[in-house]
C-alpha cells in the first residue's frame, strides 16, 4: 500500500479551515476555546464540529492544539473539553503536556507538539511507545537527524515547512513570561525576539544599534520536499494561525503544487485526501506576509538567516529605486505594481519603512505619503492589492471530488448511480412513463450534458454512461432532480462512511530517556510529575512558570547564533572572522538586557538575562 503524504495547513477559523481545504489541505489545525499555544486564534466548539464536517466530506482531518502547559486546576476542564472534541469528531490532539496522557481519555489520536522536546530518535520513540501517533519534530533539525528519528520509530513524523520561525527551540522559550508574565508556552508569547536591541560587546562598545536582532527569516522548504519524504516526514506543516485569509490559500495552493508534481505517477506515495482544487491565481509564496526564506537547518548551518532590517513583512522584491521625482518615484520593473500596493523599504535611517500606491502615471510611482529615498533603495512589495483581492474570492480555489455517473432504465422509470473516486455509491429511481422521443436525434447528449452540471456540489463528473433500450424522452427536470437527489445523498454518504483512526492510550512504564528533568521540560501539574515518575525519571524541576528567578535565568537556547551572523563564529568562519569580539556580548532593549553564551560544542546560543552568573570557555 502507498504511503500517504499530507499538507497541513492553518486554521485561524472555521471560515479560513474551510478555505485551507479547498485550497489542497489534507488537513488542518485548528484551535480550540481553551489551552491552545495561541490564544487570539480560539474556536468555539460549533464551529469546529462544522469544520470536521467540511473536512471529512474530502476525507481530510481536522487537528486541534491543546498545547499549552496545564496546570492543576485547568486538568479536569482539559478533561472535559478532550471528550467534547472526540464526540464531535475531531481526528487527533496536538499536546505538549503529558499530563494528558495520563488521563483517562477517549479513543482519540494524539500528536506531539514540536513544544515536546521532539529533538532524538530516543525522547521521540519513547512519545510512540507511550501512545503518541504522531511526533511534530524540532524546526531545528536536519535532514540526517530526521532520518536518524525516522530509522528508530515507525512514528509519523510532521516537520515544518512554511511559515515563520521561533528563534528558540519551540516550548524552551521563556523570554515573554520573564519580561511581562505573558508565558509563551501558555499561548500568550509576546514576540520578544522581533524587537529591536543594541548588541554591545564586553568593553561597553556598541557594535550593533537599534536592530532586530533576533529576529529570523521566515521557512521555506518547498524545494525539500522529496528530500523530507525520502528521510521519512509524511507530514507537512505550514505555520499560521494568526495569519490571513491569503497568506493561508496562497501558500497552501503553492505547496499542494508543488508535492502533486511529486506524487503523479509514484509508485511510493499518495495525497492523503480526496479530491482536486481548480486555481484561478497563480501561487507564489512571497506574495503573501514573510520576512525573506531561509531553508533553515535542514541542510545544515550554511547561511546566515537573520532578518535584522525588520520583523516585517518585506513581501515580493521589485527593483531598485532609480530615480526621484518631485510627487513619485521611477522603479525598476515597475510594471510589476498595481494602485493600492503597499511597498516596503529601508529609508535613508537604515529603518525599515513603507507606502502605498497611489496611482502609477507614466511609469512614475506616485505614493499615497512621499517619502525621500536615496536612488539604488531596494524596493519590495509587502501587500499585492489585485493578488489579494483575487486570492480572497470564495472562487479563487474550489475542490472537487470526481464521480462517475451510470443512468438506466428500469422496468418501472430510472436509475442513477454515482460512484466517486473513493468507491463510494449513491443511487436513486424514479417512476416514469417511458416515452419514445419523437425527435429520431438521440436524447443522450443532452440528457448527459445535464447530468454534467454539478454547480456549486463538491462534485465534478468525470464520467458519464447512458444506457437506454430505446431513444426515451425524458423532461429535463426530471433529470435535474435525480441528479440532485444523488449528489445530495453522495454527500451525506461520503460523510457518514468517513473512518476515523481511533487509539486508546494505555499507561506504560517503559524508561524515559533521561532520568532528570530540568525547567525546560515545562512540568507544571501532578499529572505531568506522575508521568515522568511513573517512566522512572527521578529528579523532576518545576516548570519556569512556577519558580522564575527575577533577573538571573535562561530565557532561551536557539540554533540561531549572533556571532555566526556577525561573521565571527571561529568554528564556521575562522579563516575569515577577523578579530575576535569581547565577550560577554549583551543585547539591550530598553530597560532590558541579555548576556549571550556561545556552546560550540552542540553549535548553540544561549540567551540570560543581566544578573545571571556565566562561565565562559575559549572556543580554541
């Protein structure tokens, strides 16, 4: 049997999981009315059982987060609302908190949030021998440390694919809570990592001002997906529960593009769902919201990924600024620019900056606020006002499933069948006097061309077959009823016939595979604590919510590393670095400030704030 592989795709709410599916999802995410990692994107549970609904009808599935940290008083809620999910026919929870596992739970399927520490094949093939579907990996991994997972455990592995990066190992950042009690691992990040800071050195010199320098390009691995599939991800993710209706559809439609050029004629692999989407745009990925791409760590360290201009979006390149105008501005490619784009720049400041288009009159781009920019200012597109406006239209994407149509007489009137591209079958009759037309032109090709008109159903008929004895006149709207009648039954049918894979989670007490716990394993409920001793950990620290010490913790560890960007990195840039900067390195925002500590061993940063106590080695 071929294995199947699936996009998965956003869901900010029911109106954009609707979209999502029409655009190529095989599945969506989507979040609940509580303990959810993002808590401006909540659902009400209505709205998520019509969503199931949609997206069974494709046999795609519907994936709700549950991925906060829980804590003691939240258990029974969490209880409470996983039944409701299960009874409304959700296919799976994403979970970071293994206190759930050790509830007593309905059969339903579970999935490990990348917050789960999901970095090894041992901390991963422990979540499967506990129960775990799924496994959302590390963002940070590569494609040899996928395959190394992968070769472990017959777990499904999902990896990101698309979308904005955390700069932290995801569930290991503690930045917002420390700076604001907003807990990221409780859905309430404040996006700390996209301000701007100073980057000083161990002198007091300021070597960076005033620059984001945290913040990171956004992912694209579109161009790995047969890379990702051969190292065993079946999964593809695209990040984006906050973000818009066009931001969702296009990169959707892009990636779902993108893996059918895959999977035509593979003798190995299958889409996951049902159906096929009829585009009227052209998907581009960098149309919609992004800060420039970045493959990442998939293919190793090899580039730098800073966004430092802006946490922005920068959107589409367009050209080069070549020359000032009293009221606008002469752009390279130009033509590319329609009324009511938004443009993004960095003005003469180095500050990131925009305008939108007024009216372009000739060839001259004249902005709705005039802005003077130096000739050779690289111009972007952020915001694509025709692009946005076809893309958003409900006829943008539209999904069907093919069926084939079978209509005979019977002794006492007709049938009709249909049969869809899964097997599935509806057939209704009707009573009819049989008449001869009295036409000698066959009544066939008009009886099929209306047979052929699906409309706004789900449907598109591949295949039509007429079988009659004698050249029977039939009227029109009897053939349009019992085409009705089928479809509508079809629907239903292929809804009511929808398996869903159900697991019912046993305790086990196999070993977990360390035997401490640190605060980066975010253990916030007895629950959680009765897991972890249960599989023989024996030295269980509190969550950092729970025990944050002001002005001298660890706030994160990222993959990310600011002396590699600055090209001083001597493990990677040694023949090119330079001179070596003064250590400690501080970033400073404001009234805050973060020491940096570079472990080259595993190729990491660590991020603390001012008070903390830092031994420092010689990379040499």
């Amino acid at each position: 049997m071929k294995k199947k592989i699936e996009i998965l795709s956003p869901a900010k709410n029911l109106v954009q999981g609707m979209a999502a599916i029409n655009a190529g999802a095989d599945a969506v995410y989507i979040g609940a009315p509580q303990f959810g990692a993002r808590s401006n994107a909540t659902n009400s549970l209505e709205d998520i059982e019509e969503l199931v609904k949609y997206a069974h009808l494709f046999k795609a599935q519907v994936f709700v987060v549950v991925n906060t940290i829980l804590y003691d008083h939240e258990l029974d809620d969490c209880k409470k609302l996983i039944y409701t999910l299960y009874e409304i026919g959700v296919d799976a929870l994403i979970v970071q908190d293994m206190a759930i596992l050790e509830m007593d739970l309905p059969p339903i399927v579970i999935h490990a949030s990348t917050q789960a520490n999901n970095r090894d094949p041992k901390h991963v093939k422990f979540l499967k021998d506990a129960g775990m579907k799924r496994v959302v990996l590390a963002r940070e991994l590569n494609l040899d440390q996928i395959k190394d997972i992968s070769n472990a455990t017959d777990v499904e592995l999902e990896f990101f694919v698309s979308g904005a990066l955390c700069v932290s190992f995801s569930g290991n950042c503690y930045m917002s809570i420390a700076n604001g009690e907003r807990s990221a691992n409780r859905g309430s990040c404040a996006q700390n990592c996209r301000l701007p800071y100073n980057l000083v050195d161990g002198t007091g010199k300021t070597l960076i001002a005033n620059s984001h320098l945290l913040s990171i390009k956004d992912l694209d691995l579109s161009n790995q997906l047969p890379n990702l599939i051969e190292a065993g991800i079946t999964s593809f993710k695209i990040e984006g529960r906050l973000k818009d209706m066009v931001y969702v559809k296009n990169n959707t439609s892009y990636l779902r593009k993108k893996l059918d050029a895959f999977l035509e004629n593979n003798e190995k692999f299958q889409k996951a769902s049902s159906g096929r989407t009829f585009y009227n745009f052209e998907a581009e990925m960098d149309r919609s919201f992004n800060r420039g791409y970045t493959d990442y760590f998939v293919n190793k360290r090899k580039e730098k990924i800073g966004s430092w201009e802006s946490p922005k979006s920068q959107g589409q390149l367009i050209g080069k600024l070549l020359e000032l105008k009293a009221n606008g501005y002469v752009i390279e490619n130009s033509d590319l620019l329609n009324n009511g784009d938004g443009l993004f720049f960095l003005n003469e400041n180095n500050e990131p900056d925009g305008a939108q288009v007024n009216i372009i009159i000739n060839d001259i781009v004249v902005p709705n606020t005039f802005k003077a920019l130096k000739p050779g200012t690289i111009i972007y597109r952020n915001s694509d006002a025709n692009f946005n406006r076809l893309v958003e239209r409900e006829d943008s994407a539209i999904r069907k499933i093919g069926v084939t149509l079978k209509f005979t007489e019977t002794n006492t009137g007709f049938q009709l069948a249909a049969i869809d591209e899964d097997g599935h079958q509806s057939i209704s009759t009707f009573e009819s006097a049989k008449e001869i037309a009295k036409n000698e032109e066959s009544t066939i090709p008009n009886i099929k061309k209306n047979l052929a008109k699906t409309g706004n159903t789900p449907f598109i008929i591949d295949d039509i077959e007429v079988e009659f004895t004698s050249n029977w006149f039939l009227p029109i709207s009897k053939i349009n009823e019992i085409r009705r009648v089928v479809l509508e039954q079809l629907i239903d049918i292929r809804v009511k016939e929808y398996h869903r894979v159900e697991i019912q989670i046993k305790k086990t007490d196999h070993p977990y595979p360390v035997s401490q716990l640190d605060f980066t394993y975010n253990v916030s409920n007895t629950l959680a604590r009765a897991f972890y001793k249960r599989h023989g950990v024996t030295d269980i620290e509190k969550a950092f919510e729970l025990q944050w010490d002001p002005g001298k913790s660890r706030v994160m560890v990222t993959k990310y590393c600011v002396k590699y960007e600055l090209g001083k990195c001597a493990r990677f840039q040694r023949e090119t670095m330079g001179e070596k900067v003064v250590e400690p390195l501080i970033l400073k925002q404001g009234e805050l400030e973060y020491k940096l500590k570079f472990n080259c061993k595993p190729c990491e940063m660590e991020i603390w704030e001012k008070d903390a106590e830092l031994e420092f080695e010689d990379e040499d």
